[in-house]
C-alpha cells in the first residue's frame, strides 16, 4: 500500500514540475516578446522624426515616404502575439527604411546634417537591440518547444494545452549584407 501511494505521490510531483515548466517557459516567451515589442515601439516613434528631417532636403520622393508611413503603419497595427504578422511587417518596413536611406545618399547636404546623423545612430541602436532582443526570444521559443516536444512532457504540455511558438524571423533578402554609404 505504502509503495502505491509513493508512486501515485512521484507521479504527481512530476507532473506539476513538468506543469510548472511549461508555465515557466510560457512567461518567458511572453517577456521575450516584450521585450521586442519595446524595441519596436522604439523603431517606430524614431521614423516620424527621421522623416521630417529628410522631407526637407527631398520633398519630390513622396512615394517613399508614404511607402514608409504604410509600413509603419501595418506594422503597428499588427495584433500582440502574431509573430508571423510581425515578422512580415516588419520586412517590408525594413525595406521601406532602405528606400529612405538610399534617397538620402543623393543629398549631400542631408547626409551631413546634424539631427539626420543622429537619428541614424539611433535607429542603428535600435537595430541592435531589435536583433538582440529576436535572438533572446528566439532562444526561448527554441527551450519551450524543445520541451513541449520531448518525451514525457509532450504528454503534460498536451493534457494541459501547452503550444509550441513561431520564431520570430526575419526575410532572407534582410540577412544579405545591405551597405548603405552615406
């Protein structure tokens, strides 16, 4: 009697470490995306500025800026936790970002510009930690899902309704190596 409740006793203390587990990784999945959120919100209040300081010098590239304030603006409206919507939007405002460099290549004077050298910095730092933040979250979904997926967890994850999440990647022709001179 006493070895079937100490087996019935092992087996529940193993399923809710498994449980909390899951819920552990679970929160930090959802901080990690937190955390890219941040630096995406970040992005995004830097593009205006960064706008307004190249309208000046090239008022004729107007598809350019508009191409820039669509993608900003999809990509703010993208729902919280769809990763793959964010992941997209987030290309095409990448590609968007590109275009207004490259017209700023055409203006000296821009390029020499104090507040336009400056937001450059500051979208290249925020760059920086967008990509440390995706490498972060990336980590993390790579723990859960590992998890989820292994044997006997993969039986606790789906009893209690445990999902695997998508990474947060990024385009192919984003992990080419784009030089913009200025």
């Amino acid at each position: 009697m006493y070895i079937i409740i100490g087996i019935v006793a092992l087996l529940g203390l193993a399923v809710m470490s498994m449980y909390n587990k899951f819920v552990k990784l679970k929160n930090q999945v959802q901080e990690a995306w937190s955390g890219i959120d941040v630096q995406l919100k970040r992005r995004y209040d830097l593009i205006p500025n960064l706008v307004e300081t190249v309208k000046g010098y090239a008022t004729h590239e107007k598809e350019v800026f508009n191409n820039l304030a669509e993608a900003r603006s999809r990509a703010i409206g993208v729902p919280k936790q769809d990763v793959a919507g964010q992941a997209n939007a987030e290309n095409m405002l990448g590609n968007a970002l590109k275009s207004v460099f490259a017209v700023a290549e055409a203006y000296p004077d821009l390029r020499s510009n104090t507040n336009f050298l400056q937001l450059q910095d500051q979208l290249a730092s925020v760059e920086d930690a967008i990509e440390k933040s995706r490498r972060y979250y990336n980590a993390v979904v790579r723990d859960n899902n590992t998890y989820r997926e292994s044997v006997p967890s993969s039986v606790i994850g789906g009893m209690f309704n445990f999902d695997t999440y998508d990474y947060f990647e990024i385009d192919r022709i984003e992990r080419e190596n784009v030089q913009v001179k200025f």
